[in-house]
DNA sequence: CAATATACGGAGACAGTCTCCGTTTGGCAA
DNA sequence: TTGCCAAACGGAGACTGTCTCCGTATATTG
C-alpha cells in the first residue's frame, strides 16, 4: 500500500472513532471523511460500506475482550458471582458505541457478516466462562455460547437502546444467570 | 374532523400496514403517502413523525394482545408451560415487522413515547400471567413485568435482526423461564 | 349560495449515501 | 535525478428519503 493511502487510512480510523463515540452508530459518513481531512471517495475506497469501517474501528478491542474474560476467570468458586460478572463485562465490552449492542448481537453466528471475526472473538470468550462452569457442573444444562451471547446482548441492545442504567441492567442478568445455573 | 380529512387518514394507515408488512419499519413514508394516494404534506399533517404512524397501525393489535393472555390464561397448572406459551405469543405479537421488537422493547417503560399506550398494554397483558403465577407460587420471586418484556423483547429483537426461527428462539426463552420460575 | 375554516398537494430545501472521473502523487527504473 | 504511470485522491453531483411551506381546493355552515 503506498503510504499516502496508509496515512489516510489511519485518519480515517481515528476520525470513525471519534465520530461514532459522540454520534453513534447512525452518524454521517461524509462528517467522517471531513473530520479526516480526507474526501468522500477515499473514505468509500477503503471502507466500502459502515460495517467494514466499523470493524477496523474495533481492531484494538479484540485484545481488550480476551483481557476480561482473563480478568473474570480468575475467580474461585461462586459460580453465580462468575457468570454475573462476564454478562456485565459483556454489556460494558459491547456498548462501544449507540446501536453497538443491536448491531453486534445480531451478527453473532452469522459468518458472512463484516463483523464476523468480532463475534468469534466474543463467543470464544464467552465459551471459556461456559467451560469453566461445565467443568465445575454449575451448568443445568450445557448452552451454546453463541445463545447465551444472543440473550445477554439482547439486554444490553434495550438498555442501549432505552439508556438503561447498570441498575436497571443487573436484575435481568440475573435472570439469565438463574437460567441456566443449576 | 372533516370527512375527507377522515378518509385520507384511513387510507394511509392501510397504505402504511402494507408498505411497513412489505419492507419493515425502514420504508420510505413519500412511499406510504403515494400508495394512498395522497401527497406527502397530508401525510406529516396527520403522522408526524413515523411513530405516531406506527401507533395508529397498531389500533387494531391491542385487542389481539388482551385475546392472546386471555387464551393462554385458560390453561391449568404447568406453570413452566404457560410461561412458555406466552413467550412466544408475546414475541409473535410483537414482531409485527421488521425492526418492531426494537422499536417496542426500547420504548417499553418510557411513557412519553409516541407507543406508549402500546406498550403499557403489553405489560398489563404480562402482569396477568406474572400475577396468575404468582398465586400459584411458582415464581423464585417477584419480577416487574416490565423487566420481563425486556429480557423477552430482547430475544424477539436478535431474532428479528439476525432472522432466527422459532426453533433457535425457542432455547433462549427456556432460559428466561428458568430464571424467574421457582 | 356565499364565506370561511379546514385540508390538500407537491415542489423544493435539506441531509445523507455513494459513484465517477479528472487530477495529483508516491515510488521505481533508467 | 528524472520521467513515467499505476495508485490514490478529492469533491462535484446523482440519487434517495425526510419534512415544510404555501398556493389551491373543498367541506361545512348559516
């Protein structure tokens, strides 16, 4: 790639972030490019469509995800307070940005959308939490992690979506949790 | 109100059941106000806003809902089963198109918004099957029905995003139903 | 059968998406 | 260093959808 390209790529990025952090998922393309200093068309020549560039935006955030799930597996015993804490470390990791939750939740198990990778990386979180459970029989039950994914971001797509706060987010985690715990 | 005033208001709700059934809660409304027949001045006159229009097309709907709980209500004992069976009516009832479980779920609790009455219907329609279960004590313990309908509404917006069947929407509501039967 | 309040229509302002193509430039070979 | 050209750029503008404004039409009333 020449370097030019590589540069505006780059602002790109930073500017997405920006942009999408203070106007959400549904903010203008073209505010993007000109916050990047860049026009119209180099935006649209390296990111073809929202989803793409949103899954550039996110690149930094796989490591971040492994980083939780390495943070909350620590725990011994108490295998409520365990599978509490991901399903909050969960909300938090996909609430990037507004309508982060609905979009993420729904590509979760579907292997042809731009965000793909990003999904895996969080199922195969969330499956490491599930095999710890497994493994210490707290599961009713064995759950597909992908499901277990679908209903925790569902929660966290309303909260976003009706600015929900952590505690009005804590009670229905819980129902999930009593869901699926023996 | 006057009576072609009257006539043109009937003929967009039609119009608009059928364009939102065709192409989800996204369509064009220039498309709406043109399959009625009418231009799009008298359109925003009487809707202003997609959400009032949305509130108008679903009139007839409250009375499915109350007919809904009424049906499941009549089946004795098995409270696992009745939880269930309204699970799906309830996801069935709101996924009247696409992007509606999100739409109805974010504005479940919120009483300014344009659904309200809506959703204030869902939730007394739940409340009939939380109370009926809690006087079976059948319940781990008391749950809000508007919680209920989000975790619910929840499921019923991944699966209208991410098109899921009945059969993948089927385990995730088990989960729920465990989580809050006693 | 006026007179008038009420409602209508659709042109057009505005905003966002995305493409096309003339212009510029980075990088390499001579 | 210079010249070449594939690669990349920019931004005008086509297109689509939202929503408003105001000149025109008509239902209603006395």
């Amino acid at each position: 790639m020449r370097a030019d390209a590589q540069r505006n790529r780059e602002r790109l990025i930073e500017a997405a972030r920006e942009v999408f952090r203070e106007q959400g998922y549904d903010a203008s393309l073209d505010e993007v490019a000109k916050r990047a200093g860049v026009g119209a068309g180099t935006l649209y020549r390296h990111f073809p469509s929202r989803d793409v560039l949103m899954d550039a935006i996110m690149q930094s955030w796989v490591d971040r995800v492994n980083d939780a799930a390495d943070k909350v597996l620590v725990r011994e015993g108490d295998a409520r307070g365990l599978l509490l804490e991901w399903f909050e470390t969960y909300v938090g990791l996909v609430s990037v940005h507004k309508g982060g939750p609905a979009k993420i939740t729904s590509a979760m198990g579907d292997d042809s959308s731009p965000i793909a990778t990003k999904c895996q990386t969080l199922t195969a979180a969330t499956a490491r939490v599930v095999e710890r459970l497994e493994a210490e029989h707290a599961l009713k039950e064995h759950i597909e992690p992908v499901q277990l994914n679908r209903l925790v971001g569902g929660v966290a797509a309303v909260a976003d979506n009706a600015d929900l706060d952590r505690a009005a987010v804590r009670p229905m985690l819980e129902v999930i949790a009593d869901g699926v715990l023996a």
